[in-house]
C-alpha cells in the first residue's frame, strides 16, 4: 500500500497497469488497493501541478498568512482552525509551532481582494490576535516539482 501511495504522490497519471508493472504485483491487487485507499479518504483526489509562468489562464494572487490564535477552552486549535479553513479564499490551513499559530495559504483575483479577505473577514474573527501576509511573488518549486529553469551565471571569473 505504502508503495503505491508514494507513486501517486510521484506521479499521479500513473495508471493501475503501471504501477502493477513497476511494483511486480497483480494488477487487480493494485486496482483493489487504490479503490480502498480513496473510499477510505487516505487519496481525497488527483491535482495537477500548474506552471502559471507558461500558462495563459488566469493566474490568482496567492499569499502566505501566519496567524496568532487564542485556543477555545476544551476544543483547542480546531475550533478556531475550523472557522478560517471554511472561507472560500483559504486554500490551505496548517497548524505550525514558533510564533504563529496557524499557516494559510490563501488566494484572490487581485492583491485588493487577499487585503480585504484579511481586514474584514479575518482579523475581525473571534480567537484571531494577529496576522502577518506574506504575498507570493514567484514560484521556483512546488510539490517537488521545479517550475523555473536556474540562470546560469554568464559572468566570468577573476582570480586574484
């Protein structure tokens, strides 16, 4: 199971036949396996990983928020947790250790619109102390992936 998982992480367009071929195993024991582990919700879905620098579509404006949280008594960080995760501009939330809480990653149509997600619908929530936004300014990997070739460095050099 655990072998299977790790192609997909990999490689998500891997189908049944391959990874039956790559792992030596029954390609029904792989398709089994792969039914179960998405009934279980151990894989909630398949994503593919857009470089948005080649693209054409639409390129959202994505930030980085630590937040500072107060706890509920008796339900902790979920309660809190929950309430943000909900809104439709978070497209992640992680509980961290250090000075903030809570991480999201979140996103809109133009930097007005992550500003205004923070100012009215986020700092204003019960249990929420603090924040500070961090705007994405370029991705150089993702998932694993690299998304932007490195520059090589055409100077020449001088020694001395």
């Amino acid at each position: 199971m655990k072998e299977i998982i790790e192609l997909l992480e990999k490689n998500a367009r891997l189908t049944p036949e391959d990874i039956s071929r790559i792992l030596k195993k029954d390609i029904a024991t792989v398709k089994k396996t792969i039914e179960k582990l998405e009934k279980s919700g151990v894989i909630l879905g398949y994503k593919a990983i857009i470089n948005e620098e080649k693209s054409k579509s639409f390129k959202p404006v994505r930030a980085v928020i630590e937040v500072q949280v107060t706890p509920k008594r008796n339900q902790g960080f979920d309660y809190i947790a929950e309430r943000i995760y909900k809104f439709p501009e978070v497209v992640t939330c992680f509980l961290v250790s250090g000075t903030y809480d809570l991480l999201l990653i979140v996103e809109g149509d133009n930097i007005h619109d992550v500003a205004q997600f923070v100012a009215e619908k986020l700092a204003p929530l019960e249990g929420v102390r603090g924040t500070v936004t961090h705007f994405l300014l370029k991705k150089y990997k993702q998932d694993g992936f690299v998304l932007t070739k490195g520059k090589e460095n055409h100077r020449q050099s001088i020694s001395l």
